[in-house]
C-alpha cells in the first residue's frame, strides 16, 4: 500500500485529508510540525511526502530542503495558502515535484497525488502486503521467495476482499464476482477459498458477519 506522510498544522483540515486520503486506500500519518515531519521521515519510509508551508518549529520549505540535502528523493507535493510567484519559486527550488494552492479541489488532489505516483514508478501493477506480493494480472503469490498460483475463484475473491478493504463484503457480492449466472453458487467451496486466503494471510483475521458476509483488513 502507498504510504503518504502529511505536514499539515490545521487539525480540522488534515482531518478532512486523511478521510478523503484513507478511501482511496493510502496510508496516512500526520504530523503538526517541522521538525516531527524530519524525525518521522527518518525512521520510516514513505511513497509521499504532502507539505503545508507555514507550520511551526521548521516551516515546509525548510523541511523539503533539508531531505533533498540529505538526497531524499521522495516524491512532494506542497499544500499551502500562499499563492505568490516568489514562495511558488522557492518550492520548486527548494525541491518540490507539484504545488497546490488552498483551497483546492479534494479531486484534484487525488489526480495530482496519482500523477505524481505513476510518474516515480510507485504504482504497480502488483500489490503487496505485509511480506506477500500479489500479482492480480496472474492471479499468483509471491511469498517466502515462493510463488503460487491461485485459483481463478481465490485470486478473484482476494481482489474483491482487497479493494473493499476493513469493509464489509456481503455474501451477494462474492456470488455476483466469483459465479457467472450458469454457475451454481456453492458454500462449501466458499469456505474453501476462505480457508485459502486465511492460510495465505495468517495474521490477518476473517471476520464472518453471520448472515451477511466477511470482513478482513489488510
């Protein structure tokens, strides 16, 4: 998953960040200041860093410039009010790759953060969580150094528990992607493409919603 590191000193605004941010299944943490940002980034890696410009203690150009000293080539993009050619200059100077003004398009910053990503090879065509790789294209596995092939039905089921991730998916939907209309549904072979992912998973639990569906997060 893409991880994205947030500089933003407004709570009420990152917050409406991080609930746009975390729907589109990006993993967010946040931070008021400066110089939290720098001993965060640090210790962790990220995919992207977004920077407000005027925050305490070391204000986001500042910060930007310092990892780009220390050749910090994280992709940036900075969110800020300011809107004069001469901060706009310094931003790019200072090594940011976009800039948006506030108050900006909650859209537009998806589609920037996308561009941004594909443009640094950050998005692939596989997905990995935790220490498995998963290649939906060939529906297969990489794991321990190992790779599997997996069943249409499992690798469709993987998918569909993927992208409605800490959500809850109704028995309906499983049917409506795993069966075509001439297919009869069946439980038991239900529960064995369960037990798969489970087994694939194993530190990730399965809830069964009785009588409504499954729940996992990844």
């Amino acid at each position: 998953m893409i991880k994205i590191l947030l500089l933003e000193d407004d709570e009420l605004f990152a917050s409406t960040i991080i609930d746009v941010l975390e729907d589109e299944s990006y993993i967010i943490t946040h931070c008021i200041d400066g110089e939290e940002f720098l001993n965060i980034a640090y210790e962790n890696y990220f995919d992207l860093y977004l920077l407000d410009i005027n925050v305490p203690k070391i204000n986001g150009l500042d910060t930007l410039k310092t990892l780009r000293e220390e050749k910090n080539n994280t992709p940036a993009i900075f969110l800020t009010s300011y809107k004069d050619k001469t901060t706009l200059q310094n931003a790019f100077k200072n090594g940011a790759d976009d800039f948006l003004t506030k108050p900006f398009d909650i859209d537009e910053l998806n589609l920037r953060i996308l561009s941004l990503l594909k443009r640094a090879g950050k998005i692939t065509k596989t997905i990995t969580i935790d220490d498995i790789v998963f290649n939906p294209k060939l529906n297969t596995v990489l794991k321990d150094g190992n790779e599997e092939q997996l069943s249409n039905k499992v690798a469709e089921l993987l998918k569909l528990f993927y992208e409605h991730n800490g959500s809850i998916v109704s028995k309906e939907m499983i049917i409506q992607r795993l069966w075509s209309y001439d297919e009869e549904y069946s439980e038991g072979s239900l529960r064995v493409y369960i037990t798969k992912i489970q087994k694939l998973f194993s530190n990730k639990k399965i809830t069964n919603i009785k009588n409504i569906g499954y729940k996992v997060e990844f």
